[in-house]
C-alpha cells in the first residue's frame, strides 16, 4: 500500500518557472531516496502538491514543507491509502500553469483561489490531478 497526500498552499512570493526548477531539483534527489513520487501545480501564487510513497516517509516530508517559509496556508486536502501510485515516473513533476490551464475543467474555481479549497472538495482535486495524468 502507499500513502497518498494532497495540500494547497499560498506561495509567499511568485515563482517564476527557474524558480520553479530550482525547488524541483532540491526535491527530486530527496523524493527519490526516500521512493517518493508525485506532482505539482502552480499558478498565480497558489501551489497544489501531490505526494505518495511510504506513510512514514510523506508525513515526515510533509512536517519539513509546511514549515518553509516560502509558501502559507498549507492545507491538507486528500490523505489515503492507495494501491498503486498516481505519479510513479515522477519523483516530482510540476506545471506552472499558464492561461491556457482555463481548458482545465474546475481551474477557475480552484487555483485562482486556493482559500476555496477544503476537504469538502477532495473529489475535485482528484479529478483536476486525473487530468494531469492522463494529460502527461
Ligand atoms: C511548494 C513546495 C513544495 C516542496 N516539495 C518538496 C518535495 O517534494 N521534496 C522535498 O524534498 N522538498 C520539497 N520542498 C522543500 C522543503 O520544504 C524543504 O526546503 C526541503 O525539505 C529541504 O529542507 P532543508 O533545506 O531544511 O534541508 C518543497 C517546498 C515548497 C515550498
């Protein structure tokens, strides 16, 4: 089984696609030490991230992100098992995402906004998230 954990947050500054890229790449070596795999999205300062792996693994992944300085409002969204993994080629792939992710059906609602996201709307999240796989 793997442990499965979406959350938003609000970015503390913009981040351009290099800055992007450099958190990518701090993350990927760590992500793939630690087997962890998932995604993340992000647009007009708001971030939404995927993390899967070992349950163990993601809580302790999660615990050092919610402290960095760099994003606020961390919010857990989706916790749960699952028995196979969403992202497993990706220790982290990302989307910044341009003004072409209107296409993406429910974007408005969501990351333009990051406040509208609860629990509540877990189901959304998951489908916003099922499009990025079957769009990768
Ligand atoms: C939105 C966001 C997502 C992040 N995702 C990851 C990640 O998937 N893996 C990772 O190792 N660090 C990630 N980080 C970076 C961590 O918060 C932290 O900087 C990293 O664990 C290194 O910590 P250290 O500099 O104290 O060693 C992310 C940071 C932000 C702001």
């Amino acid at each position: 089984m793997f442990f499965q954990l979406v959350y938003c947050s609000k970015a503390n500054q913009h981040f351009t696609s290099a800055d992007l890229l450099a958190l990518l790449e701090q993350s990927k070596d760590y992500n793939a030490s630690k087997n962890i795999t998932g995604l993340l999205l992000y647009k007009d300062k708001s971030f939404i991230q995927l993390l899967e792996g070992d349950k163990k693994e993601i809580l302790d992944l999660y615990r050092e992100i919610e402290k960095d300085t760099r994003h606020r409002q961390v919010t857990r969204l989706i916790e749960k098992e699952t028995d196979e993994r969403h992202f497993p080629q990706w220790s982290m792939g990302f989307q910044h995402l341009d003004e072409d992710s209107d296409k993406v059906q429910g974007y408005s609602s969501f990351m333009k906004d990051t406040t509208l996201l609860t629990p509540e709307r877990a189901g959304e999240v998951s489908e916003l998230l099922d499009f990025f796989k079957l769009n990768s």
